[in-house]
C-alpha cells in the first residue's frame, strides 16, 4: 500500500516538475482509527470502510511511508504532520473561521472532531499542559463510527443488522 502511496506520489511530483525542489513538506491524511502519539506519528488502530493491507495495522503509519519513499530514492519528502480528515476539516476551517468548533465527515464512514478544555482531558491530565502557556484547548477525534464496538448498542441491533455486520471485514467494529 505505502509503496503504491510512494509511486503515485512520485508520479505527480513528475509531472509537476517539484522532484528536484529539494525536501518537500508533506501533510498526511490518514482516514482511519489511529492511536495519535506525536504530530507525525500515528499507528493504526484497525482498518474500516472495507479496507484491508497486511502488516499495517499497530504500525506507525508515516514510518511506512517514510520508508516507501526512501526506497525509491527519487523523491524526498518530510512529513510535518499527520492527522485524520475530521481534524484536517476542522482544522481548515478554523484557518479562516476561528470560531470554529466542530468538524464533520460524512462519506464511506462518518465521524467528528471538536474543540475541548485540555483540562477537561484526562489522558492528558498528569502532563499539566494547562500551565504552559499554550492554547488551553486541543481536538478531541471522537472516531463515532466505533460507537457500539463495546457492546453498548447490543440491546437496539436487529438480526439485520447482526447478519451485516458478520459478513464485514471487522465483525463487531463500527456498528
């Protein structure tokens, strides 16, 4: 997958003429549930929306590409951040709109992102980042199209909808 990531990404620096314009900065979409570590780091959780790729799941997503593209040794990119397209919603509309709040995606899947106190993070709550002098907010990525993967919908499924979700790539995931 990243490899072909690679050769299409080569294609159109090709055709841009952009291949020898040195190191180029690269933000990442990466559609899919990722446990975020880092702003280029990412690793996926699982795929969805009928997806599949060996050896790809729990694994740093832009390490992959990093790495697809370093073994093709004719393009040389530097990937600044990588995030999903819910956050890179809210995100573009909060370049022109700062009020904004809320982002949405509704496509193969749906999901939303929105705008919450850091002190109201409790992953987050021992790193004391309210005290640092930076914003006191960050994006919260509710990935909703895993609501119900727990087992809490159970009592509202039909055996439609049990006889769906068996023939999925995932059973039991994004209900």
């Amino acid at each position: 997958l990243f490899d072909h990531i690679a050769e299409c990404m080569a294609r159109f620096m090709e055709e841009k003429d952009i291949k020898q314009a040195g190191k180029l900065p690269l933000g990442f979409t990466f559609s899919f549930p990722c446990r975020q570590e880092g702003l280029t780091c990412a690793k996926l959780i699982n795929w969805t929306k009928g997806f599949s790729a060996s050896n790809v799941e729990d694994k740093d997503v832009v390490t992959l590409l990093r790495e697809a593209c370093q073994r093709r040794k004719d393009i040389d990119i530097d990937v600044v951040a990588v995030l999903n397209d819910t956050v890179g919603t809210l995100m573009a509309c909060a370049f022109k709109e700062n009020t904004c709040q809320i982002g949405v995606i509704v496509g193969t899947g749906s999901n939303a992102c929105y705008m919450e106190k850091i002190a109201n993070c409790d992953k987050i709550k021992d790193l004391h980042l309210e005290e640092d002098g930076m914003p006191d907010e960050m994006i919260i990525n509710t990935e909703w199209g895993a609501f119900g993967d727990d087992g809490a919908l159970e009592f509202v499924r039909t055996c439609f909808d049990r006889e769906v979700d068996e023939k999925t790539i995932n059973p039991g995931k994004q209900l």
